[in-house]
C-alpha cells in the first residue's frame, strides 16, 4: 500500500506500524540515486523528538500528478507526513539530512551531484553552501560544527560559509559515514566505502581534528560499513553495514 513508509514503535521495539499517510504512493524514478526513489534519511529535531525529517529521492512529475520524493515533515511523531512545500535544487540523495542541535530551524541536505544545501527558516528556502562532489552523507556536531564531503571530509564552522579540508585520504572510495565524540570534537571517525566487489574501504579515526588519522577498521568482514554512532556514556562506536559492530574507544 505505501511504497515508501516509516515504521513506528509505541512500544519500545516490541511491535511497529508501518505509516506512509502523506508520503508518495508511488517510487519515484527521476534524478534517482538508484533508479527508484525510497526512503534513506530520517531526521529528528534534538529540541522536539515529535518534529521529524525524511529524505527521499527522485524529482515530482507534475504532468503526471506525481509528487516525487525530496524533504518530508512530521509534526506528530511520525503518524502523518507533509512535503516541504519548497524544496532544495536537487532531490538526489543518500543519507544526507540533517537538523542543526543548535537551531532547530537550521537544516542541511546533501546531495549526490550537487553539493550541500542549507535552509535557515525551517525549509522555506535553500541555500548551495557546498557546489561539488556527489556527498552521500552529511553530519552536525553537538557545537553546529558541519562536516561533508565526497573522498576527504571538509568542515566548517560558520554554517556552510567557508570550509577546510581535514583528511588527504589517497585510497578509493567516497565518505559515508561520519561521527564525532560530543566531549572531544577533535575526535572524528569516518567511514570510507566503494560499491564494488573490492576489500577497498574501511573505518578511520583522527584524534587531533584531522591533523592526522588512523584506519581502525580491525577484524570487521566487510570492508565497507554506511552508518557510524558513538555512545559517549559506554565510550563505544557502532559501525553499521553487513552487520553490526561495536568497538570501545
């Protein structure tokens, strides 16, 4: 019935629905990551967790009364979703969006082709704050420092305004995942990974803001993990991929 839905738990995991009351009722298939336009990004705002963000690729096709993917809003929870009624440049995506912890009217969108766009009014209008690379994930710190970028990470900190390069990573591969310890925001972990059968990609760490950084991928099976968490209070990463991981730091 839903094509693109997001599943809900009042229950603490015992139990989900699956919702997708004002999401397309169809895949949208233009200016598409991968052909077909799904649900990749979720999104909560640290000040409300009943105010919520999802990210769906693919353009509208007004001729057609199709609405396509872009940025959705929930105000509930998520019970019911409403699009943006403006939306960035391009809606081609990964897992790129965001909101800003230290202003819940600051969001980021990242985009594979057409770089990183930020809104300061909630969504009612975008900003190119990055105009390259095809950026698969875009990350806020606990300071509103932002971090993006396609084979090395960037940061800045005045909002998207200006950027420094803070890796020279030589090997193959594009950044996905991205974390930083809320204690310590000199220390970084990123993740590098490539879509192909290789052994290339892997885990990394910098504990000097970039200066330097340190492949700790250890003993993981694939090479290639999309989503990193850190837990401050068990001083734990989580690397997600093909499996789950978790490795004390």
């Amino acid at each position: 019935m839903y094509p693109n839905a997001v599943m809900r738990s009042e229950d603490g995991g015992k139990t989900f629905a699956k919702i997708g009351t004002g999401l397309p009722a169809y895949l949208p298939n233009i200016n598409c990551m991968w052909g077909q336009g799904i649900a990749r990004a979720l999104a909560a705002d640290p000040a409300d967790p009943n105010v919520l963000y999802l990210g769906i690729d693919g353009d509208a096709e007004p001729a057609q009364g199709r609405m396509g993917g872009g940025i959705f809003k929930s105000v509930d929870g998520g019970a019911t979703w409403n699009q943006l009624p403006h939306q960035p440049a391009s809606r081609k995506m990964f897992y790129g969006l965001v909101v800003d912890p230290t202003d819940s009217k600051r969001l980021y969108w990242a985009t594979c082709g057409s770089g990183l766009f930020r809104s300061e009014d909630g969504g009612e209008s975008w900003t190119n704050v990055m105009k390259y690379g095809w950026l698969f994930n875009v990350y806020v710190s606990a300071s509103g420092a932002v971090y993006a970028g396609d084979k090395n990470l960037s940061r800045s900190t005045d909002h998207g305004r200006t950027w420094k390069q803070i890796s020279n990573f030589k090997m193959d591969g594009v950044l996905v995942g991205i974390e930083t310890d809320p204690a310590d925001e000199k220390r970084i972990w990123i993740s590098l990974t490539t879509w192909d059968g290789s052994s290339n990609g892997g885990i990394f760490r910098t504990t000097d803001g970039g200066a330097t950084w340190q492949e700790i991928t250890g003993d993981i099976g694939y090479r290639k993990p999309m989503i990193l968490r850190y837990n401050p209070q068990t001083r734990e990463l989580w690397a997600g991929g093909v499996g789950l991981h978790k490795l004390a730091q």
